[in-house]
C-alpha cells in the first residue's frame, strides 16, 4: 500500500509499505478516507525537529474499518470512524477525567505502540490503530452518505485541528462575556475561532495579516481583525476596545513570539488557552503569569472528547470547521502538499489515498 | 513612631520614622492594630533578594483609620479596616474583572507610590496608605468589639495568607469533586488548606512533615497528610487514592521544587493554583505543561476581592484563619519576630505596634 514516509528536512515521500494486520486483540485496521497535513508537521519537515530515521508521517484521518481486533466492540467492519491525533486507553485516571492526549498509555501515529509495534502514519492508504476500543470515533454515516454531504472534510478536522481549536477555548474557560484574541491565523487559529464562537463569546479578534485568511475568519465567526504584531498589538486592540485588552488569548502557534503575544493582549487576571505545539523556545514565563495573574491551560488537545461535542454541529451545519481546506491532491503528490503548506500557498491540505 | 527598617539580610530593626500624613486626595493615614510577618518577607531577610537600600517593610495590617484624603469615601475616621497587601485604584480593567492584584496603579508597602511618594511598611504604628479609596476594607466592627471577640488575628489573617489560600484554590478552580494536595505547610500552605475545605473539596491532602503543621493542617481541614516528598510523594498519594493521583495541587512555596512537586502529584489535565512568590529557580516548564495538559493559575492574590468572600465566615467563626499565628510580639522585637520564622521556631509570628 502507498503511505507518506519522511526522511529528513523536505523530504517527504509517498512510498510502498507492508499492508497493516491486527496484531493485538485491541487493534483496528481501517481503510483512510481522508488524511491531511497538519501545522506541526511542518515541524520535522523544515528541520526545527530533527528525523533521526525515516518513519511514516501524519495524525489525522477519517476512515472506514476493515479488520477489528477480538476485544474491540466500539465499532463495527464497515463503520465510517474519525480517529483522534493521539490514541488512548480510555480507562486510566487521565482519559476518566476528560483528558485522554494525557493518558498513561497514550499512542502517537507514525511512531511505536506500547507493546513496541510500529504504529503506521495516518497519511497513508491503511492504518493499524491501536487502543482502537477507545480512539475508534464511529460518525454514524456510511462513507458514501459523507460523501454525498460534503461532510467528509469537516469531519476529518475534528481528528486534530478544531478539537485543538476547542481544547484552546475550553481550556482558558471562553464565556458569554468574554472577548477572544485568537494569535495565529493557521487552520488551529482559525478553528480556535470557531470554537471561541461556539462557546458564546461576544466577540473575537483574529490577529491576522493575511487577506484570504482574514476573510476565512470572518467567516467562520471573527468580529475583529488585528494585523498588528508585537508592542503595536495591544495598541490596536485597545483601541478597538476603548482602552482595554482582550480577556482571552489563545496561542495557536507554538513559538516564543505567539506566546508572548498572548501574554501581551490579555488583561491582568487574563487567560490563555495555548494549543500550539512549544517549539522556538517557547516558555511560559512564570513572573509575568504571577504579577500578571494570568491562567494558562491546554497544551495536546484531547480530541477523542472533543469530538463527542463537535459532531453534532458538524451534522447539523452549526460549524464548517473543513473549511480550513484550501487544497486537496492525491496520497501520491504528498510532497507537494507538504510543500504547498511550508510556502503557505495553502493553509491546509487534504490528503486522497 | 517606630517602624521596621530592613537594611539587608537578617537585619531588621525597630525604628524611629516619621509620623505619615495625607499627601494627596486618596491617602489614608492608618494606626496600625496589629501587623505580622509573611514568608515572602523572608526572602530579602535570607538575603535571597538583595535589600539595595534600607526601607521600611511588612505589608499586612488591621487598623483604625485616623486621617483621610478628600476623596476617601469608602471609610470613616475611627473606622476598623483590613488593608490588602497590594494597593489598588478599583477602576481599571483588572481591578473591575476582580484581579486589582494586577492593577494598572498596583502599588506595595515599603516602596513609592505611583506620584513618587515613599509609602510605609506595614510593621510600624501608622501607615499612610496610597489608593485608599479602593483599598481600605472596614469589617463593620469597632476596635473594641473585634479585640473582644479574639478576632483580630483573623482578620489579619484576610491582608494576605487567608486570600492568597483562596486565591490558590480559585485559580485552580476547586470544587466538590476534587482532591486537592496542599505543597507548602507555612501559614500560605495552612490557608490553602482551609480554602480548598471552604470551596469544598472531598479531601485534602497536606504534604507536611512538621508534627505541629501537620496537627494545624488537620485542625484546620487536611483529610490527609503525605510526609513523602521528591518521587516518593506521587507514589504516597497512589497509595492514598486508590492509584490515583490529586486533581489539583496548590503551590504555596515559590521554588523550583516545590513548583515541581505540585506538577509531580496531579494527574494528566489535572489543575495547579501557584500562588508561592517565585523565587530560586521557580519556572513552568512549558513541554510538562503542554504534555500533560495542566492548567496554571494563580499569582499575587486579589485581596482586596476575596476579602469580601472570606470576612462573613470569619465573623461566623466558619473559617479560623489566624491560627496560622503561632506567636505575638510587640514592634519592638521584630528583629525576633523574623528570626523565629527564619529558623521554623513560629509558623508565622503577629507583631503588636
């Protein structure tokens, strides 16, 4: 079967692998659908993250179940599931309390299982998923129903991208009452959006620079726009707010400068909810969360809960968060989806085996 | 009158100062009725920060108002008052979100106000205080009645420790069905205890091991005490839940260890209210964070705001948060006074002017 393999900075491959088989009673194969690329894959592949030896690549799919593991009762061969980017037990203290990307056996694509089988990477054509009882998400639609809807690619965002979004919100606890900064204008910027609007806030302001992004979040529910960066950003912001600063930021980025934006645009006694994957030296620095009395929460969404809430506004045309898609190529032109993301060309790709 | 001057480490003296007077519209002018010693006044004592030039020092106090600016409306001459250890205006963004902690004016004990005024200490006889509109607090009782009725060391306990306690258990927004560990058995740590119980936590486990702390935490609401620290204290904690870890931890030091015990007991998406002040390396590493889907809050306490909350329960004897004082002594002696609590001879020591 074909499947994206990455062997260092830039050099992302679609090659034959072996096809997957169950290989413990809590295994799944299923067959992807949809894959995509995701923001922090752009890590590895521009060399901030070192590839020590080529491995398979990608977190996010939807797909239709092929072959079920013996102990696994939570979907059926044929079902059509969302898999969540990281995998679960769904049993430990962690996953029992609503944060299963913390769990003690959590199981990353693309990487090793607990027993020390290769995991598969999601960007491929098929996909062995372990701890499948609790990671496999069954939609309720068959594949051609999803299809025929359109709904394939907002489903295949709540894999990653607008359950991080959500995790982002819920984390700095977004209300009624609250104004929304969202630092970050990729496909978790602009989820972080939707999600900021979903959860009630009166207004959000997508800091932003870019015209077609801009007009997405707009969109998808932005009320203000900020290109200002640095110390001109809460400027702009309060003069947007008659002297005052946001009550929320989320940091959808991952770099020293988009967290300290964050920090930046919120009020004392402000919180950030933060998705973005730390890297560039990003730091919470605890002196100004002190003075600043500053909440921070997030970090690796747990999308496996998330998608529970989601669904149903996917079903029922609440949110379109598949809109952050704005190119879709075959499994076989893997690298220049790569490409296309790294020279921001396109803001997410879709991925077809 | 006599002050407290520090003029640097483990040198604290009882002083001649000049009697304060009103120097602009929002001043007050404060007897002070009792007064005490905070673990964060230990830092420059230990010389862990340095005391450049000699300054009057302490910032937790009960007194009756004798002088007032013209603009001060919020107490009467005579008047019992508690004041906030941090100064406030009431107006700006974080004060009226309820976080004058992080006001745009903040303004402390033993430094200059905002026009460049020298404000007092605490420890002294009388205190000018600087933003006193917002930041005098009376309780409703006369001098008399409040001495008579054995309060005035709780409400003293309300200038810092109380609120910081509460502030902690806020921030990590603790509620019925948490188990939350206390890191810290000093009388910030003894506070938590109490607000954790107060917010009505199911158990709450003290990490002491100080045979009086331990009774005190227990008196004061502790269901549970882990003598255990380093990697053996998530381990004690398993042992105690059930293999489970807290869902929340209050971090009531201000070093890096202690900030790392409370990371070490909570579990994945568990909660952590740090209100120790950083000091010696204290820091919140980002990837742990991230990984572990924490949530962090807390800093400098809003007094001044959960003030309000705690003094009804002080009044109904609900809560009995002076009990942290385990020594009085007059002005006089203060020298002693933070030499007692420099050497863990007191848990925290109330001085009489």
């Amino acid at each position: 079967m074909l499947a994206a393999v990455i062997h260092g900075a830039r050099d992302v491959r679609a090659e034959e692998r072996p096809e997957p088989a169950i290989l413990t009673p809590d295994d799944a194969v299923v067959r992807v659908v949809a894959a995509c690329v995701c923001g922090s894959d752009l890590w590895p592949y521009r060399g901030v993250t070192p590839t020590n030896a080529p491995h398979p690549i990608g977190h996010e799919m939807v797909g239709v179940v092929e072959l079920l593991g013996a102990d696994v009762t939570s979907a059926r061969v044929g079902d059509l599931v969302v898999v969540p980017f990281s995998l679960s037990c769904g049993t430990c203290q962690a996953c029992r309390n609503g944060y299963p990307a913390a769990c003690d056996q959590v199981t990353f694509f693309g990487s090793t299982d607990r027993q020390g089988h290769p995991v598969d990477g999601a960007q491929g054509e098929k996909v062995r998923i372990p701890l499948a009882q609790h990671s496999l998400f069954p939609v309720g639609l068959s594949e051609e129903e999803a299809e025929a809807r359109g709904l394939v690619p907002h489903l295949l965002a709540l894999a990653d991208v607008m359950s991080t979004g959500l995790h982002a919100a819920t984390a700095a606890t977004v209300g009624p009452d609250d104004v929304v900064a969202v630092v970050g204008d990729g496909a978790v910027g602009l989820s972080g959006v939707i999600a900021a609007r979903l959860l009630g806030a009166q207004r959000v302001i997508a800091m932003s620079r870019h015209a077609d992004r801009t007009a997405l979040a707009r969109k998808l529910g932005a009320t203000d726009v900020v290109a200002e960066r640095g110390d001109a950003a809460p400027d702009a912001i309060r003069a947007l707010l008659g002297g005052d600063l946001a009550d929320v930021a989320l940091e959808c980025v991952g770099t020293e400068e988009s967290m300290a934006q964050a920090m930046a645009v919120v009020r004392g006694g402000g919180r950030i909810g933060f998705v973005g994957v730390p890297n560039g030296g990003s730091q919470l620095p605890i002196r100004t969360v002190f003075s600043r009395n500053l909440t921070v929460g997030g970090g690796m969404a747990s999308a496996r809960r998330y998608m529970e809430e989601l669904l149903p506004r996917v079903l029922d045309g609440t949110i379109t968060p598949g809109d952050v898609f704005d190119l879709t190529l075959p499994l076989a032109e893997i690298a220049e989806a790569y490409a296309a993301m790294d020279e921001r060309r396109a803001t997410k790709v879709l991925v077809r085996p």
